[in-house]
C-alpha cells in the first residue's frame, strides 16, 4: 500500500486552497471531517453486529453440540 508522506499532504492542501478558495476551504475541511467521522461510525457499527452475529453462532454451536461421555473438556 502506497504511503502518504508531508509533502504529498502539503500538495493536496496548497492545491485545496488554490482551487477552493480561502473562504471555502474551511468549509470543505468540515465537510470532510464529517463525511469521515460517518464512514467511521457505519464500519464500527458493522463490526459490532458482525461481532454480534458471529458470537450467536458460536453460542448456537455449543447448545446444539452432542454432550460425549468421553469429552473430558466439561469435568
């Protein structure tokens, strides 16, 4: 995966402020942030009921599994 390094960052935000304007920019920022911090509560949200899910499963298997005499695991 490619690395983002400061004079790359630098770039972006020189030609950010270029084309957006200095009035806008800020905005955009906000905008930006907020975008973000949505993507990242949805990918929280997911892992959790991924959790969630997997964690039923894995309760249901062990319900449903056939108790063996010779299974020393319980004792």
């Amino acid at each position: 995966m490619p690395q983002i390094g400061w004079l790359e960052i630098l770039s972006i935000v020189i030609i950010a402020i270029l084309v957006l304007g200095p009035k806008e920019f800020p905005i955009a920022l906000k905008k930006i942030g907020s975008y973000f911090g949505k993507l990242k509560n949805t990918i929280s949200n997911f892992q959790k009921e991924v959790s969630s899910a997997t964690e039923n499963i894995d309760l249901d298997n062990d319900i449903n599994k056939p108790k063996d005499k010779n299974n020393k695991d319980d004792e």
